[in-house]
C-alpha cells in the first residue's frame, strides 16, 4: 500500500461532519515586527505600507525602530546601516558601510528607497513621527524601540513626539533594557510603559522598573526554564510577550500564557478579519490538500492550522515544513502564516505507523 493511500484511511475517522476546530482559547495581541513586510518582500520595513497591511491582517500592534540622521531627525529605520532594507532609486545596492547617522535627512528622503518585492510598495522613508502618526490612525499599540547605543539627546525627542502622537503612557518603549534603565532611572520617567527582555537583564532588574511587560524569549531560554520565567512573571501581575515565526517557537508559546507574540512572518489570531476563502469540512486529507491548492496563488493572506494528533509526521503549511513532535496521548498544535504571492499549501508527509489526526481545522483567508 502506498504511504499516500495509507495516510488517506489514517485520517478518515479524524472530525465529525461540520466541525471546523476551535478558535483560539485566550485573547492575545500579536505585534507586527517592522510592520507587516514579511522580511522586506511584502513591504518595506517600517513603511507606510507596512503599517497599513498588518492592520488589514488584523494586528492589533506594531514595533518600530528609532535611527537617526545626520541633521537630528529622528526616522523610522532598524539597522545602523542602509544596505538590508534600502536601495537607491536607481536599485542599485547600497555600499554595507552606508551609515544612516551619516546621511541627512532629505538625501535619505529623497535619494533611497525602502526595499520590497513589488515597485509599488517601494517608498519613502518615514519620520518617527509620520510612523506613529499612521499607527495611531490605524489604532495599532505601537512599540518603540531605542537601539543600544542611543544618544542622550534622542530619549526627550523621541518621548515628545510620541506624548504628541498618542498621549502619555498610550505606546510601550521596548528594547535592550540600557534604554529603560535611562528612561526610569536617570530620567525619572514612571508613566511610560516599558517592555524589558529578559535574557539581556535579571528577572528582579526588569521587574524593579515597575509599569513592564517581561519578554521572554522562546529561542534562547530552554523549555523548562521558559516556562518556569512566564509563569513566575503572570504570578507577579507582568504582562508577558515572546516571539516567535516558526512551528516550534509559536507551538512553545501556545502552551504558555503569553499576552504579547511578537512576529515578521505569523498570522495574528483569527478573529474575523479578512475573507475566508476555504474552510476544512471534509474527511479526506488529500481533497483538504487539494483545496488549499485549489484556493490559487493570493497576493496577500493567511493560513491557519488546527490539529490534534498522536503519533508524529511532517507538515507543511504554506512556505514552512515542521515535524509533529512524537506523541502517544492526543496532542493539540495550531500554527498560522501569512501568504504573500503564493499558494497557500498544506500537506501531511512521512506519517509515522501510529499517526493518527483526531481533529483538525485549516482556514485560508484573503486580506
């Protein structure tokens, strides 16, 4: 018997007629990381159209980055450099030593372009201000994160126009903790909420600071101690968040009480948002494959995976391929990805002799 036909009569008893899965258990917020740029192929980092997308995605919260020019503007860029996320309007590359602090702002407005897949979405960089400007107006929470080595002269500038853009302690500093130890102890700020990671301080530091959410890193914190760290932060009353763009990163988080996920490449939870286009009902995992093909490539949307298992096999979904992690009792894992000029595959592989789905729900959505 082939492993195809085999699959097909593992799956057969998985779900009752109609069922569709569960939406998720909790309330959560996802923060777009950048914006919704998928890496700088849907959209620039930080643009516009970043901001506008994560928001068509349902995102109900973005971070952004602060740099600054040769003449003191404070714009919207991650990287101390101009080579990753620009190319001149031209294409043509920009040199790797391209410092953005050496270039003034208007050359950099006017000389550069953000880089994404299509020309459309390559644009302009904005002000820090036209970046939260856009948030607000797109009612996104928005992060802010000072880099490491940040000049004095860049907190008060920063802290005004954000006071300006939203009103005081209605956005979240977020970043290397040099920054909220400037914020709260050499400035005396107590009213601005801070985001401090962990893994770059001490839990007592971070929680000393008070008005914090504890980050929490899924990647570099081993299982145990990770669980150990989110659990021992919503006993004290911290809001928490980890991120997170593949299978076993998310699939730790889904298991621990997170109340922020930060992402470049996962879909937020479903709530409504978008036009479903498939949504699972059958008994036959080769016509649920099938359709997902079927659905046809989308300029831009989402897959979202549902499953309950025992046994272990590899998926994919969408543009990742991920191993079940082996399991004798009924385990449950989600995963969700946006889809940007693809289609949004799904598939079931190398089932171990065991395997057996006892339920499972995949939703494609167009945003």
């Amino acid at each position: 018997m082939s492993k195809n036909k085999l699959l097909t009569l593992l799956l057969l008893p998985w779900i009752a007629a109609g069922c569709t899965g569960t939406e998720e258990d909790a309330v959560r917020h996802f923060i777009a990381h950048r914006g919704a740029t998928m890496r700088c192929t849907l959209a620039g980092e930080n643009s516009r159209e970043a901001v506008r997308l994560a928001a068509r995605a349902g995102f109900d919260c973005i971070e952004t980055d602060v740099r600054w020019t040769s003449d003191s503007v404070l714009v919207a860029v991650h990287d101390a450099t101009l080579a990753r996320t620009f190319t001149y309007n031209d294409g043509r590359p920009v040199p790797k030593e391209t410092a953005v602090s050496d270039v003034s702002y208007a050359e950099l407005r006017d000389s550069f372009l953000l880089k994404a897949a299509r020309p459309e979405y390559r644009t302009r960089v904005l002000t820090l201000e036209e970046f939260c400007t856009e948030c607000r107006d797109c009612g996104l929470r928005t992060f802010i994160e000072p880099k490491k080595v940040t000049p004095e002269w860049v907190y008060p500038q920063l802290i005004a126009i954000a006071d300006r853009v939203f009103g005081r302690g209605n956005y979240v500093v977020t970043s290397n903790n040099d920054a909220n130890d400037r914020i709260r102890l050499e400035m005396g700020i107590r009213d601005i909420p801070l985001m401090g990671i962990l893994y770059q301080s001490t839990y007592e530091h971070i929680a000393s600071l008070g008005n914090t959410i504890m980050a929490v890193s899924a990647a570099r914190f081993g299982k145990e101690a990770y669980f150990a760290h989110v659990s021992r932060a919503k006993a004290d009353g911290f809001e928490t968040e980890s991120h997170a763009d593949d299978f076993e990163h998310f699939d730790r988080i889904n298991h621990a009480d997170i109340d922020y996920v930060s992402t470049d490449l996962l879909a937020p939870d479903y709530t409504g948002q978008g036009e479903t286009i498939y949504r699972s009902r059958g008994r036959d995992a080769a016509k649920i494959a099938a359709a997902s093909a079927a659905s046809g490539k989308m300029e831009f949307g989402a897959i979202y995976l549902d499953l309950e298992w025992c046994g272990s096999a590899t998926v994919t979904l969408a543009g990742q391929t991920f191993t079940l992690p082996e399991t004798e009792s009924p385990r449950r894992a989600r995963h969700q990805l946006l889809v940007f000029d693809a289609i949004p595959v799904f598939g079931i592989a190398s089932p171990s002799e065991d395997f057996r789905i006892k339920r499972i729900s995949l939703r494609i959505v167009r945003f």
